[in-house]
C-alpha cells in the first residue's frame, strides 16, 4: 500500500501521496463523503463518494474512482496528449447520461486543454487526460468510461491508429464476435499487418492497428471501409459491414470501419462501461481469444490484479516502432 497522510476534517478527508515519476495509485477512503487529494502538486477535491453508480453490485463513485486510480500507471499513456469526449452519468448507470465536449469553466488550472477546429469553423476546448489528478477530475464529473480522441492533439487529422469495432447484430452469439476478431486478424496477417485485440467492455471487440502518422483522417477511413467490404464479400455469413442497420442480415458481426471517420471516438482501453457487471474494456492475447474469452471475465474488481500480473497487453501501441506505414496501401 502507498505511503499516504490523512488529516480528517468533519465530512472532508485531506489525503497526500508522494510524488513520483510515476503516478502513486491513491487511497480514497470509503467513510467520507468528500475527499481532497493532493497529487504530484495538483489538489482537487472528490465529491458525492457514496452514491452508488451500480446498483446491482452496491458499487459507488468512490470505487470508480479507486479502480481508475488503481489502473492508472497502465491506463495513463494511452490518454495522454489525446482531446478527451467527456460522457457524464452524474447519478450512475440507470440515471440519464449526457456528451459534453468542451472542457467546463471554471475548471482547476491543472487541466491541460486541446483546442479543435470543427467543420462549422467552431474551435471546441476539450479537456486532456495528462496526468493522474486529470483523470481523476475528469472521473469525477460522472464520466464512467473515457472516449479519447483517435489523434493526438499536435495533428488532430492524422491518427496514430486505425481500429475496428466488431458488434454482433442483435442476436448474434459472442463466439461469433471472437471468430469475426479472428478473421480480421488473419486478414490483417495476409497484409503483414500486426494487430491487438480487447474487449469493448459492452458487446463485442475491438481490433487496433498502430500506425505511422501520415494518412490523414478520412485516408485512415476509406482503407478500413475496403478492408471491411473485401472481408464481409469472403465471409458473407459471419461477417457484414452494412452501415444501415435495418439492412444488416441477422447472425452477422459488423465490422464497423466507421468509427475511423473524423470526430468518432470509441471507449479507451481499461475503460469502465456503464453495464450492470461494471465490465472493463480489457486487452486481451489472440490466444485468450481463441480459448474463448467473454466480455463478462473483466470487470473493476479483477482487472487491477490482472493488469498488475500481466502487465500492459497493449504496450506496443505505444511504442514508435513497428507501426505500420498504412500509406503504402493507398
């Protein structure tokens, strides 16, 4: 456990970790209403801690809150220089939810901002995960899982990354997800292309691509739209990459290149998803893949133990090199 100091204050803890290189996981009390935390020279206070975002499993804001402080030495890199689509269930799961963009004002000082030229020529301040005080703000406005943005903030429109969210038509089977995941990775094999899988946390799988920055946005899309279109022709009856819902044939899987199109977000690796299992979306190896792996095997209370045994699975996305130069395919 993390060395920490705690002055009570009527219903307001005040808790300080040490700072260090890498952030320290802190240690909210489960007593208190509110709490301030002091984090590597930020401080920020944590409210409503007791109200329970999971009914079913009598799980609260503050064990969100703890799961993402517990995650965060994995979960950090992913989001940092990212402009982050806050979505805010301010009273939890079964309570109504809204999408906010722009970074809130007032906001503490500590909250890095990436500004966005849109299509309207409006400029949307989003909010950046830089930091473990970040995120946990960020947490606190209600947000149960965490959309970032698909390219970093110093080139908006070239990703680093290209994806595909593999969602099974209402009533179609899990296997089917993970044997469409294995279709697109053998696909992606044929083309000496390198893919990572995980969990979405909700229905189905997500396939990412690390790529050299250089396509811009819709260059990133229109190679996953061919791609997806040539793997539903080769495999018409697991696979369909029909947009039109009302026209997607039942027992498919959609292979939703779509999500590459500009200002789509998906929800992050290691992301809580706002279901009764308080599922998490979770790297996993192709072999857990093969073996059968569910959505419902990764929740907020195994996935820190898991993440701290394995390590990150999704390391390599993170990494310059091996990233695919997507350019040559164009």
């Amino acid at each position: 456990m993390v060395p920490v100091a705690i002055v009570k204050t009527r219903t307001t803890t005040r808790v300080r970790t040490r700072a260090e290189t890498r952030p320290t996981p802190v240690q909210i009390p489960s007593n208190v209403t509110e709490v301030e935390v002091t984090v590597e020279g930020s401080s920020l206070k944590l409210t409503n801690l007791q109200k329970v975002f999971w009914p079913k499993l009598r799980l609260t804001k503050r064990d969100l809150l703890q799961y993402y402080a517990d995650v965060s030495p994995w979960l950090l890199p992913h989001l940092k220089n990212r402009a982050m689509v806050m979505k805010r269930y301010p009273n939890g799961i079964n309570g109504p939810f809204f999408f906010m963009k722009r970074a809130p004002s007032p906001r503490p000082s500590f909250i890095p901002i990436c500004p966005i030229e849109h299509a309207s020529g409006n400029v949307i301040e989003f909010p950046v995960i830089q930091h473990l005080a970040s995120l946990l703000w960020v947490v606190n406005l209600g947000c149960i899982d965490l959309n970032p943005w698909y390219a970093r903030c110093d080139d908006v429109r070239r990703p680093d990354y290209l994806h595909f969210d593999l969602d099974p038509v209402k009533g179609t089977p899990f296997q089917r997800v993970r044997e469409t995941a294995l279709l697109v990775r053998d696909a992606l094999a044929a083309l000496e292309i390198t893919s990572y899988a995980k969990t979405t946390g909700s229905r189905g799988i997500h396939v990412y691509v690390p790529i050299v920055r250089g396509p811009d946005q819709k260059q990133v899309w229109g190679f996953a739209k061919k791609f997806s279109k040539e793997l539903a022709q080769r495999h018409p009856k697991i696979v369909t990459a029909e947009y039109r819902v009302a026209k997607r044939p039942k027992g498919r899987v959609l292979v939703d290149y779509n999500q590459n199109a500009w200002n789509r977000t998906l929800a992050s690796v290691y992301s809580v998803r706002p279901k009764p299992e308080a599922t998490v979306s979770t790297p996993v190896t192709w072999k857990e893949v093969e073996r059968g792996v569910r959505i419902e095997d990764f929740t907020m209370m195994n996935v820190p133990q898991r993440v701290r045994k394995l390590g990150d699975l999704w390391e390599p996305l993170l990494r310059e090199k091996g990233r695919v130069r997507l350019d040559r395919f164009l």
